[in-house]
C-alpha cells in the first residue's frame, strides 16, 4: 500500500530530493556551490529552492509543452535559465521519447519496466521523437561557462548513464552529481546504481549521500544518491 503512490505523490518526490539533501547537509552541498546543472528539468520544482540560495541554474528539459511551463516559471529568476534538448550520449540522434500522464516526470526514453509494480497509475499517453545531444555539445553550442557550475543533478528516468557518458569531457569540473537511480530494473535497460558506481568511480567520484525512498515488492529500491568528486577536497 505504502510503495503504491499515485502520480502525484511520485511528482512531488522531484520537490523533496534536493531538500533533504540541503536539511542532511547544509553547508556541504548547495552552500558550498555557485550553480547547478540540472537535467531533466520537468516544470522546475526545485527553482525557489535554488533561489533561496542565490545559485545560477541551468535547467534541461526535453518535452516541449513542459519546457514552455519551465519558462513561465523562471520569468522572475534571472539567474536561472532553461535550455530545451534531450541529453544522452550522442548528438544528432533520433529518439523514441515516452510521454508519462503524471506531468511528464516518469517520461523516459526507455519502456516502463518493474516501475508499474510500485507506482501502476503511471503510464505513457503518447510518443514523440526528439533529437540527442550530449551535455558537452549543448554547454559548447550555448556558450556556457561551465566552470561557473560545480553541482550536477541528473533526474532523467533511467537513462542516467548515458548523460554521463555523453558529458565524460566535463565531470572533472563537478563536486557533486545528484541523481535518482534504482538497484532494479525500473525501465527495460536502465542505468541502476552498480553502474553509477562503477562508471564514475572511475571519475574519481564516490557516493557520499544515499536516501532510499521506495522498495519494489519483489526486492529492489530507488535512490537518492549523491557523489562527491575526490579531487574537489
């Protein structure tokens, strides 16, 4: 009953994620940084947290109707920007991306796997095809200082490590990359949290935050995890 959360209770898990990180952590985390990246943006819910602690924000957000929400939302916070693109590991191609029915905070490139099992309200309502590019190409093409930024937080619906992947050239410039991820599989081939560890372990990354906020019945969790970069101090 606990693990069955409607749509709604799943989309206001995007507003806690940064929040308990900050309650465990305050001076650790965004006090301790300038900007954050965030992929995967949805509507934005995190923006007046943000704010709250002066921080330049660049927000990614694929889906077209919620990118034009995203935009409202920012009007009055000049120091944080929206950029519309899908993020994974290569430019230029073409995607099939899963609309979700709870505002677009379950939509994922991948199919809905053993999630229906913990939160069976979530379904896709449609498809539409978008084009990729990778983290480092849109910075570059956008002309962005990416040294301005020291946080990364990834919320892209188990395709997690292929924005990492796709941003290999820039990780050495992040502290800390936040990210939800599950020891399942959620989506049919997702990024689960063995993989994380591996790949940016070899980065020099390790987890220094882990939160687990749902359990699938037949074993498995999600997470929230966050990595600090060894070489930041």
């Amino acid at each position: 009953m606990e693990n069955k959360r409607s749509a709604a209770v799943l989309g206001k898990a995007l507003i806690r994620r940064v929040g308990l990180l900050l309650k465990d952590n305050p001076n650790n985390l965004l006090k301790k940084v300038t900007g954050v990246i965030h992929v995967g943006a949805n509507t934005g819910q995190e923006i007046k947290l943000y704010a709250k602690y002066n921080l330049s924000v660049i927000w990614i957000e694929p889906i077209p109707e919620i990118f034009e929400k995203l935009q409202k939302n920012l009007v009055d916070y000049p120091k944080q920007t929206a950029l519309k693109c899908l993020i994974t590991d290569q430019d230029n191609v073409e995607y099939y991306f899963h609309l979700a029915n709870n505002n677009g905070a379950s939509s994922s490139i991948l199919e809905l796997n053993l999630h229906h099992d913990i939160w069976p309200d979530i379904t896709f309502e449609k498809t539409i095809k978008l084009y990729s590019k990778t983290l480092s190409t849109l910075l570059q093409d956008n002309q962005i200082n990416i040294s301005n930024y020291k946080m990364l937080v990834i919320d892209t619906q188990g395709s997690e490590l292929l924005v990492l992947t796709g941003a290999a050239s820039v990780l050495h410039n992040f502290a800390y990359i936040q990210t939800e991820v599950p020891d399942f599989e959620a989506y049919k081939d997702c990024c689960q949290l063995k993989d994380l560890q591996q790949f940016l372990g070899k980065y020099g990354y390790r987890e220094i935050i882990r939160r687990k906020f749902a359990t699938h019945p037949g074993g498995g969790s999600y997470f929230d995890i966050t990595f600090k970069n060894s070489s930041k101090g």
